[in-house]
C-alpha cells in the first residue's frame, strides 16, 4: 500500500490560570486547556493522525493519562514519537489538514504562523499543513477547545528523505531529554528507559 490516510481529534476544556498553547505556540488568553500535558489541542490530533494512518495506536498507547512522566509535558514529544512511528513504517507526510473549533481566542489572525511552526515541527514544506479554525455556534460548547486533523501519508522510497526525517526526529529527542531532566529535577520522577506502550485507549486529558 503507497499511501495512508489519518484521522485525529481531540478536545480540552478552558482552564484559568494555565498558559494556552495551540500548535506548538503559547497564545494571549485569559484561560489554558486543562490536560496532563500542556494540553495542546492541535498536535494531539496531528499526532493521532499520524498514529492511525500507520495503525500504530493513538497517544494514550505510548503516553498513559496520569503518567508523571508527562506532567506539564510539550505536546511536541508526543508528536515526535509519531513521526518515528510512520519512519518505522516507511512513510513520510504528504500533507495534513485541520480544523480548530473554538470561540476564543481568534485563530485567524495567527494561522499563518502557526502553519509555519507546525510544518517546522513535522519537517514539511508550509504547503502541505492547512490550519482552519472554526466556532461552535449553538453547540454551547464555549469552554471547550477542539481539533480536528487529517493526515495522507505516502510511501518513501528515497534513503535520503528517511535520513531527513531520522535528522528531525534526533533534534526533537533532544527537547524530550531537556523536559525529562526538569521532570527529574522539579517532580523528583526517574527518567524513563522505554516508553512501553500501555495499550490504554484513554486520552491523555
């Protein structure tokens, strides 16, 4: 099979007195998305896109909810372990595609950034990632953050994209080195050896 396709959501509700962050960004709000992670409603969907596409699970397999671990963590180690898992799979991103449904803040002003940070994070062209955002109007649904995300996956046949993608995924493992050092430091939790997966279908809220 040459390509495979991925779908991802999820959803986090507004919680005071926590930093915002969407698609690898802190945002200016009054009110975070409450998570055990940073909450960051975008790359956990991203990442359960790229995790189904290959059939590897979603983030609750690799990072169990309530795992100290991943107190506070940078959703961009949940999104890293994705992109080894597709390596293994010998796929690579054609493009993605999401939606966020919030009524605040305005993401339209930012998407553009936000493209470019989240095509940085998966190592594609800013072409391949479509950042949408929309309102939930007459859902009630105010207090609460979703995404949605599609990915096409395709086949990689060229030695030299598998080394591209080897050369981001290190890069990124070194910020996942510096989170475990201040999780060691501030929580008193152990480094981890291997991450096993736990097989849990919960996600990591």
């Amino acid at each position: 099979m040459d390509t495979r396709i991925g779908f991802g959501w999820d959803s986090h509700a507004f919680k005071p007195g926590v930093p915002l962050r969407i698609g690898g960004m802190t945002l200016e709000h009054d009110s975070g998305l409450a998570g055990h992670s940073d909450g960051d409603v975008l790359l956990h969907a991203i990442t359960d896109a790229l995790l189904g596409a290959v059939a590897a699970g979603d983030i609750g397999s690799f990072f169990p909810p309530g795992d100290p671990r991943w107190k506070d963590a940078d959703s961009a180690i949940f999104l890293n372990l994705a992109l080894e898992e597709i390596q293994h799979a010998g796929y690579g991103i054609v493009n993605v595609d999401t939606t966020l449904v919030l009524a605040a803040p305005k993401i339209s002003p930012i998407a553009g950034e936000m493209r470019v940070r989240v095509a940085e994070l998966l190592n594609v062209d800013l072409d391949q990632v479509s950042i949408k955002a929309k309102t939930p109007e007459g859902l009630g649904l105010d207090h609460v953050a979703q995404a949605h995300a599609v990915v096409l996956l395709e086949r990689v046949r060229d030695p030299e994209d598998l080394k591209s993608m080897s050369a981001v995924i290190q890069s990124q493992r070194e910020l996942e080195d510096v989170v475990e050092d201040l999780l060691t430091q501030v929580h008193g939790v152990p480094k981890r050896r291997e991450i096993v997966p736990a097989f849990d279908t919960e996600d990591i809220t």
